[in-house]
C-alpha cells in the first residue's frame, strides 16, 4: 500500500471509515485507479468493477465529504486521539502482519515496545465470581512478569482483566467495540481512562461511533492479533470471547482456556485449546 502525502489523513480516514472497504479492498482500488484523488473521482460504474465494490460501496465512496473529514479530524485530534496509518511506523507491528488489519487505527494513550509482549485475557460479560477473581490475579501475575494485558473493555471478565493489571502497576491494551469518544458500557468510562493513562485505547470504527454487534465482533481479531497468546477464563456456549480463541487459532496464536465446568471453556479444549490448570500459581501451564 502506498503512503499518503505528509499530513493528508482525509482520503485515508474517509476511505477506511466506509463499511466493507478493508486493507485488501482499499490495494485493489490503488491498483486500479493509481491514487486516493482518483479512487474519489472515478464514476461508480469504474468503482464497482474492482472486486469487492458493490453498489453501496461505490455510492459511499462518491458520497465522501473531504472537507467534513478534515474537521472531524481536527476534533478527534483535538481531543487526544492519534490516528494511525497502516503504512506508519507508529501502526502496531502484529497487527500490521495480519491478513485484514484496518487501514486506519484510532489510538488514546501510547503503546510502548514492550507492549509487544503481551496476552489476551478474555471472558464472559456474566462470569462467576470466582472466575471475576482469576481473571483479575492472572492479569495482575502476567503484569509482574513484565507481559501486556490486552482485552476488551467489556464488563466481567475484560474489566476484571484490565482492573488486575492495572493494579499491579502493570501496562493494559484495550480493543474497543465502539468509538472512542463513546466508551461502551458507559461505565467503563473511568476505566478508560484509567488504561489510557498508563497504556492505550484503540478501535478502528469511526471515533463517535456507538457498539454494534460487526464491530464487537471484528474486534476480536486485533485483540488476538494484538498478543502472543490468548487465554479464556469463562466463557458460555455462545460467548462473544469464543470469537477471539477462534480468530487466535487462525493468526497462529496459542489459545489457552482455564480448566473450568464452563461450557465455552469445554468446547475450547475438546477442539485443542491447552488447558490452564487452576491450581497454585495461576500461571502454572504458560510457557
């Protein structure tokens, strides 16, 4: 993918905020069209020719608003979120790598080198309250030993996950299913915070963006994508955590699902996930 002029954020903003048009979309249009100017200039029967554009999408390219774009821009910026260009060196490296990675990621907080060590810890929105409390000690070991907690700023076990690193005076990774000006749930917004402070936020949807469920969904894959490792604490049989252990599986990353009744965690393991035994040291079973 080719870089934009210093400073040009609009046509990538715009063109990367349009449902659909992903990284590998995005390549086929330059290919054809040569330039950002031009993919917004071209008629839409020109558009819809490339693979992957359809109707809906052509009509949204033609609709782009570049002016618009610049002002949002200037008000997310504004505002402490950093935009980061799939093509720049400040885009995180694992996720770069990835097959599908957004080609615009918005970002509050900074990440650090050392955030390319980092795990996954992953769980039902309603977990027991024992399994609250493991995903809180495991995200507080792992932050010890030196490792990044990414999750997903969802309540229970993601909240329990940030909350134990955090504590542990450790660093935290958060993958939102909504904008970042529109922290969901709401009350996470004080732990929002608290994780861009001392780590970052990052969503790749428009940054007033409100949750929806292909968002929450697709998020998954940059949780995963983001670690080394990705570990299930509890999760039922319809989980949305059960997505991030099957994006994992496909990046090459290593699932771990606690040893656990849970019906989420039993379908794990029946289908190769290691199973991380619950006795002693959270972390026995880690390599």
């Amino acid at each position: 993918m080719t870089s934009p002029p210093p400073g040009d954020l609009a046509p990538w903003v715009a063109l990367s905020l349009i449902p659909g048009l992903g990284v590998r979309t995005l390549d086929r249009l330059l290919d054809a069209f040569g330039s950002l100017a031009a993919i917004l200039d071209a008629p839409p029967d020109a558009l819809m020719a490339v693979p992957r554009v359809g109707p809906k999408t052509a009509a949204a390219i033609r609709a782009v608003d570049l002016a618009r774009t610049r002002a949002d821009i200037a008000r997310w910026q504004a505002s402490g979120i950093a935009i980061l260009l799939h093509t720049g060196a400040d885009y995180p490296a694992a996720l770069k790598a990835l097959d599908d990675p957004p080609p615009v990621l918005f970002r509050r907080g900074a990440t650090l080198p050392q955030d390319d060590r980092a795990i996954a810890v992953v769980g039902t929105r309603r977990p027991s309250a024992p399994a609250r409390e493991l995903a809180s000690r495991l995200a507080g070991e792992l932050a010890a030993r030196g490792w990044t907690v990414v999750s997903g700023l969802a309540s229970g076990i993601d909240t329990a996950a940030h909350r134990g690193a955090l504590d542990a005076g450790g660093r935290t990774l958060a993958v939102l299913g909504s904008g970042l000006g529109a922290i969901y749930p709401a009350h996470n917004a004080r732990l929002a915070a608290r994780i861009a402070d001392s780590g970052a936020l990052f969503c790749e949807t428009h940054p007033e963006a409100a949750p929806n469920s292909p968002v929450l969904v697709a998020r998954n894959r940059l949780i995963s994508g983001l670690c080394h490792a990705v570990i299930v604490v509890e999760a039922g049989a319809q989980s949305g955590s059960l997505h991030a252990a099957r994006f994992a599986g496909q990046q090459g990353r290593i699932v771990f699902a606690v040893d656990s009744p849970a019906p989420g965690n039993r379908q794990l393991i029946a289908n190769g996930a290691r199973p991380l035994a619950l006795d002693g040291d959270s972390l026995n079973g880690l390599p």
